[in-house]
C-alpha cells in the first residue's frame, strides 16, 4: 500500500475535487450552450411554420392534397436539409411528410408543447419528434386553415436528422480533442497549484513535525525544551495553537522529567542513607550482644549492666528509625487518611510539652509557648498534627546545646493559625535550605542541621493538609513555621 504525506494527500484531494469540479462546470457550460443554441434557432424560425401554411393549398375540403404536401416539404428540405416538416391533424396525428422509408417512429405529437408555442411562452420549449421514439427537439409550428376553419398544424422540426448526423460527424473530432487538451491542461494546473497551495498551507504542520521529532525527553529540560510558539489573543489559526500548546507541553514534560529524575536522586540517597543509619546501631547492637555472649563469665555486674544498657539504646535508634521509615511509606503512598477535626491548639501544644519536659530539663533547655488569649480553634487531623509538633520538637531539642532555648509561638490571622517553633541552635547551613523537606542527608553522620525523616514526614503530613512549611531568617537557630485553617 503506497503511503502519502499530508501534502500528498491533500493535493490528490484537491485534484480529484478540481476535475469533479471541472467536470461539472463543462457539463454546466454544454447544456447552457444548448439551451442558447435552441432558444436562437427558435427564434430565427419563429415565422417559418406560417409562411408554408399560407404558401400553398395543403388541403382542401376532403383532406390532404398528397402530391402538393410531398412536392413542397420536399422543396424546402432541399433549400434547408436541417428542417424537417410535417402535416398534422387537429389531433396531432402525422397526416403527411417527407421522411425516408422506415425514419417515422411516431404517428401522433404532442400538442401540448405546440400550444405553449402559440401561446408565447418563454422558449426554448422542446417536442416530439417524429423520427425518434423518446426524442425531444425545438420545434416550430403554426395553425393550418382550410375555408374559414382550423383543419390542423405544420409541424417543423428545426433540427433534422441531417444536420444532427453531420454536426456529430464534423463535432466528433474536435470535440474530443478539445476536452482531452482541456482535461491536460486542468489536471497541469490544478496539479502545480494544489502541490503549492497545501506546501504553503502544511508549512507550520512540518515545522511542528520537525520539532516533536528533535525533541527527546531524556536530554529535556526546561531551558533545553523549545520555546512555545507566541499566540496572538483571539487567534482562531489551528496549527498556531497546536505549536502553542506543544512548546508548553513540551516545557512541562521537560520540568516533569528532572522533577522525576531529581526524585529518583532522592530515593538513592535516601536508601543509602538510611543504609548508613542502621549499619551504625546494628553494628554496634551485635558487637555488644557478641561481647556478652563470649564474655559473659567474666564480665562484672557493672560491666554487663553496661553493654546491656549500650545494646538497648542501639536497638531504641533501630526502632525509631524502622518506625519513621514505615510512617514516611505510608505517607508517600497514600495509605493515611485525614481525620479532619475540630480540636484547640493551645492543648495540643502543652500535651506536647510534657512529652519532652524531661529531655528538656536534662539538657538544662528552656520551653516556651507564645499563646495569645482568644485563640480560635482548628480544623485538622489532629493526631498527624501532634506528629508534627513532635518532630519539630524532636529536632529542635536534639540540635539546640545545653542551655539553649526553644519557643513556640501561635498567632492567628485571616482565618488561620500560623505556629512558629525557633530554636537557639546553630541554624540550618544555606547549601541545605532548598533540600531540607525533600532530602535526607545521613543520619549517621551527626551533622547539626540534618532533619532527617522527621522533616521529610512533616512535610509530607502538612501537604497532606493543603498546608506548607518554611523556614525562615532567624537572628539565631532555625524557625520553622506553618499554619493552620481555624474554624469561624
């Protein structure tokens, strides 16, 4: 199966439609030629039929004169081969001509059309012709009268036998080579215009071929996708607003594809990471459990209660971190459903203070909490909430020094409650601001302004709400804040 281009397609469309076209309109052009030539040829013989009636005695009181009919339809035949003349009745029955032995195919006429003749009707009006079954041709006729009375019509058919015969004989040739040279010269022409009529129309369509055809998605980024194409306001040009709409959604594949790269990024980090983070306590669970199992008779009590307690503290780190880790997946994997509640705040933030009063004391850090009077309530999922306030607390105590302070402030405005936690920790290093929430540096590796999953698990919760967390500009340590929809 031959396949076409767009251009090739739409070019032998258009030529099949221009030779239909053409087709028609010399069909239209021969059958308004015809219909001119017989209205002409009706009007130039519009006396004819009268002047024979009134030329000789056609009849006579007992009937048709046979030998004057015969003597004078064959003298005027003779002078005018193209005409034909016949004598009818008052009935239109053929009562005499001049026709050769077995031409006469009809013995009446119509007279229908003769009295719409007489009547001056708009012409050309066709009738019966004498010499053909179904035939129609012009005609023209007038009224025979014989002593004061209508005895019949002359009948004269305007384009005989003859003249058809030798009109198609001498049309014949000419005819055909006209319509072959019109035929070549419409399918040349429709041809070249057709081929650069739909090359200038299709031009846009190959640029846009071109385009998808270069663009690569794996070497894609938004500065290295193409640029849409500017669209001007109401433009109604479909190839214009295909190239548009390409441009950005080639843009948009091109953002999509490092956001995704850039995950993919994370994800191996994070795995080695996390990899880092429980070789380190499970190293050192094993070792110590290896110590007492080989030691065990002669370790003392101190030094046993020692390797135990050491043991037991690795073990907490791997619980947590399982814990985190198991809470993150069900984060990024849809498996938590809000519970959206109505609960007060300021509540929350105290239940949550008495969880790390203890680790606040020990580390001789100060717990603050900024409550103003008449603070609404929210609307929020309030055990993810808590989750929350707890990580950010977490963080904040262990990357705060002795001695340090923590405060959380709540403050309401536009129909939210906006909650800051800062520290008076080292703060977060710029180089790791923009990645905060999205990557997670190894834990094993002690460093200061490591979040670690508590941010990434904050992060996710609060997107969960709709909600955003930031980090902001500080005089010292870190400040995070975030807000929450309060009830009216």
């Amino acid at each position: 199966m031959i396949r076409l281009t767009l251009s090739q397609r739409l070019s032998a469309v258009f030529f099949a439609l221009l030779l239909l076209c053409g087709g028609a309109l010399l069909w239209i052009q021969m059958r308004s030629t015809t219909v001119h030539e017989q209205e002409t040829v009706q009007r130039l013989s519009r006396g004819l039929a009268e002047h024979i009636a009134r030329s000789g005695e056609l009849m006579d009181g007992r009937g048709m004169r046979n030998g004057e009919v015969r003597a004078l339809f064959g003298k005027l035949m003779a002078v005018n081969p193209s005409v034909e003349v016949y004598l009818l009745d008052d009935q239109g029955r053929i009562l005499g001509h001049d026709a050769p032995e077995g031409h006469l195919k009809r013995a009446q006429v119509d007279l229908a059309p003769v009295q719409a003749l007489l009547r001056d009707e708009p012409l050309p009006i066709l009738g019966d012709d004498p010499r053909s079954a179904t035939g129609r041709k012009v005609f023209n006729a007038a009224p025979l009268w014989v002593q004061g009375r209508q005895a019949g019509y002359i009948y004269v058919v305007l384009v005989g036998e003859q003249r058809e015969a030798l009109a198609a004989t001498i049309a014949a040739n000419s005819t055909l080579r006209t319509t072959l040279w019109s035929l070549a010269i419409v399918a040349v022409v429709g041809l070249l215009a057709g081929l650069v009529a739909f090359r200038w129309v299709t031009r846009p369509l190959r640029q846009l071929t071109r385009r998808i055809q270069s663009f690569d998605v794996d070497s894609a980024t938004p500065d290295a996708a193409p640029p849409p194409v500017p669209v001007r306001p109401g433009e109604r040009d479909e190839l214009a607003i295909l190239q548009h709409s390409f441009g950005h959604m080639a843009q948009r594949l091109g953002e999509q594809w490092q956001q995704l790269r850039q995950q993919d990024l994370q994800r191996r980090e994070l795995v080695a990471n996390i990899s880092h983070d429980l070789r380190t306590p499970l190293s050192s669970l094993h070792g110590y459990l290896e110590t007492l199992a080989l030691k065990d008779a002669t370790l003392s009590a101190d030094e046993r209660q020692r390797y135990l307690s050491i043991a037991l503290s690795q073990s907490h780190k791997v619980g947590r971190l399982a814990q985190a880790l198991f809470e993150l997946a069900r984060l990024e994997h849809g498996g938590v459903v809000l519970d959206r509640q109505t609960f007060s705040l300021p509540d929350l933030v105290q239940d949550v203070f008495q969880k790390f009063e203890l680790a606040a004391q020990s580390r001789r850090q100060t717990l603050s909490a900024d409550i103003p009077p008449g603070l609404p309530p929210v609307v929020a999922d309030l055990a993810l909430i808590e989750r929350v306030l707890t990580n950010l607390l977490d963080n904040a105590i262990r990357h705060t020094p002795e001695g340090g302070r923590i405060a959380v402030t709540l403050h309401a405005a536009s129909g939210e409650v906006q909650i800051g936690i800062a520290d008076s920790g080292p703060g977060i290093a710029p180089e790791r601001r923009d990645t905060l929430f999205t990557a997670m540096p190894a834990l094993g590796s002690q460093r200061p302004d490591s979040g670690g999953l508590g941010l990434l698990i904050v992060h996710r919760i609060l997107q969960l709400h709709a909600r955003d967390i930031r980090l902001l500009e500080s005089r010292e340590g870190a400040l995070f804040v975030f807000s929450l929809p309060a009830t009216r």
